[in-house]
C-alpha cells in the first residue's frame, strides 16, 4: 500500500538552524513552523507510522532556480518522522524529482511512501 501526501515546500536547510547568543544552535522558528504543518497534515490524512524499511518518491515543486533538491529533501525527511515513519533511518530507498514551480505560493511537495 502506498500513501501520497501533498506538503507544503520545507524551508531551505540554510533556513533550518540557527545559532543562539550562548553558541547553542537550535531548531528555527520557520523549521518548527513546517514541522507542525507536516503534523497537521500528517494527521489529516490519517498518516501512520510505518514500521520497517520505507521506500519514497518526492515531487517537488520549486520556483527559486538556486536552490538545491537534496536540501529540501533532508529538511522533509526529517519532518516526517513520527508521522510516516520512526525514524528518517528507515528510509532505504527514495527518489527525487524536481519541477518548476512558477511562483513561491506554487511550491510544494507530493510525497508517496510505502514499505519496503
């Protein structure tokens, strides 16, 4: 059985920590926001962790030409753990794909995701 889920497009992962006064690095406000979107989505959908290895498909739609694939995927993958899956080491098998998204608004990702 596969489950589809549309997100909306993570943050870049130069977005995604930040550095405190005292040195200590942290979680950003705008990563902890797409973390409790992923959640209410998640929980929409009815998501359930699957147990085991997981294999995925990611479509994601980017407007910004400089920004990297492989950087939203890590900030996704990480999001969807204790909704998809465990933890994002069991994912042993994904595909990404990147499409022109013709305006920030437009941006999102499409995520299938079965057990292995």
């Amino acid at each position: 059985m596969t489950i589809t889920i549309e997100l909306p497009l993570p943050p870049s992962a130069n977005k995604y920590w930040r550095k405190g006064r005292n040195g200590i690095t942290y979680v950003s406000k705008e990563a902890e926001s797409f973390k409790e979107e992923v959640g209410w989505a998640a929980v929409a959908a009815q998501l359930e962790p699957i147990e085991g290895p997981v294999g995925m498909t990611i479509d994601a739609y980017i407007c910004d030409t400089r920004r990297d694939l492989d950087n939203c995927c890590k900030i996704l993958l990480d999001a969807l753990q204790g909704y998809a899956y465990e933890d994002d080491n069991m994912v042993y098998d994904y595909h990404a794909r990147r499409f022109k998204a013709k305006t920030r608004k437009q941006g999102k990702v499409i995520v299938s995701i079965w057990k292995l």
